[in-house]
C-alpha cells in the first residue's frame, strides 16, 4: 500500500455519502440516468442567482493590477469588511471586519479552527447525528470526538453534553440549521446549552468554546428567525461559506467569523490566520473574494427551497415514513420502515431512489434525502419511495 495506514484506513471506512456516489454511477448504468432519482448529496442542484454571473463578468471586465497576486492571508479587508457589516445587522452583534477570516468554504474554516485550537487528545463534543467529515476534521488534528446522542427530536440534549465534558473538553461543534436533520435550534435550547458551558469551562478552568458551523444559516421556513449560538455564547466561533445559499459549492469560499466579545481575540485570530497558511490553504480564492463582497444581501429562492421541502415531507407522509419536519437547510431524514437503515436503502435503489443511510450520520433506522434537486427528480422519488415502503417485508 502506498498511502499511511492511517490514510488506508480512513479510505476503507470511507463516508456513506460517497459510497452512494459510486452506487449510484452504477445504477444509473443498469436502469438508465432518466429512471434514477438521486438524493444523496448536498450539491445544490440550482445555478447561482443571477447577480452572481453579473458581479463575475463585472470582475472579468473591470481587471485590477494584483487581483489575482497573493495577499494578507485573512483576506481582503475589502471583503472582510463587507462580510462584518452583514452578519453584524443580520446577528444584531458588532462585527469588525478584523473579526473576519475568509476561508476555501466552512470545511477549510473547521481545519483552521480546530487545527488552532487543539493540542492532542483534546476532546471535542459532538451532537449525534452529526455531519460525518467532523470527525476526519477532529482527528487531522490530534483531537478526539465525544458523541453525544441526541433525543428523537434531533435537539441536543444540555444534560447529556454537560455529562460528556471532562477536563479535556475543548469544544462543543453545533450545526443548525442542521445536516443531516434540518432541525433548527431555538434561543431556549442555545441559552440552556451555553450556560452548560459557561459553568463546566469555570469547573475546569478552561474555556470551553462553541464552533458553529453555519452554511445553511440563510436557508430557514416557516418566517422562523435564525438564532445563531454566537447570539449567546461570547466564546464562539463560527465557520460557514456561500456554498449554500449562493449555491456556489465549487467555489471553495467562506469565513470564520469569531464572535466580537471573545476574549484573547487577537491570539486566537493570529493562530487562525496562521493555520489557514500552514494547512496550504494560504488565502481563499481572490476572485471568489471580489465575487462575494458585492453580494452580501443576495441567496438563493429560499421560498423555492420550503417548496420543494413540502413536497417531498408531504410525499413521505402520505406514503407511510415517519419524519421530523425540517425546518431549514435542505435534508430530510425519515426513518427507515427497519432498524437495519443500509438494507433498507439498498432495498430504494430497486426502485431508482439513492438516498443515505443514518448510519453514515451515527444514527441508525434513518435515512437522509436531500431536496436540493429539481422537480422531476423529487416527483420520481417521492413515487420510488411510495412504492419502496409497499413493497417492503
Ligand atoms: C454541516 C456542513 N458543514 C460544512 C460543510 C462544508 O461546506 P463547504 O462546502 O462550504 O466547505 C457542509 C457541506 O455539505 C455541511 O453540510
């Protein structure tokens, strides 16, 4: 083998979602691309809005000496500025554009944070079903992840989180609204879990911080107001990019933000700048910088995307899954009509539908499907899954 063990290990435990990558291509050769409904990824289906094509070919025909030359490694303070002035009316809290550091998407801003701020065996708290890459992210550097369960409701549990601290406890990593869950958490839920820190970051004489990973923040139904755990928590920091909701993906651009009443602010914005370069990430993509800094106030049709989560909640429904309606980003996750999530999903590609199992995510009996797709591709599965359930022992 060429690679570390380490690496060949982590390649044959490789994600579920990539797994039903490959699953998938093979499908599609046996019953033929129209006839398979593919819900396995979040990579928006829908192009960018129009203003960002405009803001791009404005950059295209209005070059600047340097534009594409090397800068400070936080960024452009153009854009930092313009990302500050944002969150700060979008949040109610006082960002600087100092506060900011733009990253290649949240995933690099994780890296970053995590890399900055564990020493090794530093653990970190992760609320179960979680995004799967936390935990490749966690262990890159030298940390170890605690999971921690949460209830049927997919809220994290404060009693359980404050059982799982001990003196090693670094972080606790939140998601909301969440991947695969799509609950949002409430300013109570946020409050209660804040305060079990406040008290268990005195009990250890050590901060414990929040890492919150935001890139669905803007995607949210129902007129519910975002409560981000930054609005609660002074010890936060938050990771999140435009890959969702300016539908931009491949573009690698995001930011951490650090919230404006962290203590020892400059040490911890000097040790993330300085993990951005080391991790070879160097700055995030210029052009993207100069793209994203006149677009501040724009997203994707989040009424289209409340849409399409009704359509396929009301599919599941009435063809007999049980599920949590989601409140934001863009994932359903049913149970399965079996404990045994792998079996069952295998059993929904007879039937053309790729979705993954909740095992992929630490929750067995579950399934995610995500709605980031078009409507034929929703109206084919939501029949798949209809017949899928019925024809199930
Ligand atoms: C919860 C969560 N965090 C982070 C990421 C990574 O986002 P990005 O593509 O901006 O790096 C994703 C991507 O799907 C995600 O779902």
């Amino acid at each position: 083998m060429p690679v570390s063990d380490k690496t060949a290990e982590g390649m044959r435990q490789s994600s579920w979602i990539r797994r039903m990558f490959e699953a998938g291509g093979e499908l599609r050769k046996r019953l033929g691309a129209e006839n398979v409904f593919d819900l396995s990824l979040g990579n928006p289906e829908d192009e960018p809005p129009p203003e960002f094509r405009q803001e791009l070919a404005y950059q295209a025909q209005n070059p600047r000496a340097g534009m594409h030359r090397y800068m400070a490694n936080a960024g452009y303070e153009a854009t930092r500025d313009a990302v500050a002035g944002a969150i700060s009316s979008e949040l109610g809290l006082s960002f600087q554009g100092s506060d900011v550091i733009m990253t290649c998407g949240a995933a690099a801003g994780l890296n970053v944070i995590l890399k900055a701020l564990l020493n090794i065996g530093d653990e970190v708290i992760v609320p179960s079903p979680y995004f799967p890459e936390y935990l490749s992210y966690i262990d890159n550097h030298g940390g170890v992840a605690r999971l921690v369960d949460s209830g049927d409701d997919f809220l994290p549990d404060p009693d359980k989180i404050k059982h799982a601290i001990t003196k090693k406890t670094r972080a606790l990593i939140l998601n909301t609204p969440n991947n695969p869950t799509g609950v949002v958490y409430d300013s109570i839920l946020l409050k209660k879990l804040a305060d079990v820190l406040e008290e268990s970051s005195q009990r250890f004489g050590q901060t414990i911080y929040i890492i919150s990973d935001e890139p669905y923040r803007r995607l949210i139904y129902d007129d519910q107001k975002f409560s981000s755990p930054l609005n609660h928590y002074h010890q936060s920091i938050m990771a999140t990019s435009f890959s969702k909701d300016l539908s931009l993906p491949g573009e690698r651009i995001g930011y951490i933000a650090v919230n404006p009443d962290i203590e020892e602010k400059s040490e911890l914005l000097a040790g993330f700048v300085y993990a951005n370069r080391i991790l070879g990430f160097v700055n995030a993509p210029a052009l993207m910088q100069n793209v994203v800094t006149n677009l501040q106030n724009v997203t994707v049709s989040v009424a289209e995307y409340q849409r399409r989560r009704d359509y396929l909640y009301e599919g599941l429904i009435e063809a007999g899954y049980e599920a949590v309606k989601p409140q934001g980003a863009f994932y359903l996750f049913p149970k399965t009509p079996a404990e045994d999530d792998a079996a069952f999903v295998q059993h929904l590609m007879e039937y053309g539908v790729l979705g993954v199992p909740g095992s992929g995510f630490g929750r067995k009996g579950y399934m995610r499907l995500s709605f980031c797709v078009n409507q034929a591709t929703l109206e084919g599965a939501v029949k798949g899954l209809g017949k899928a359930i019925r024809g199930w022992r």
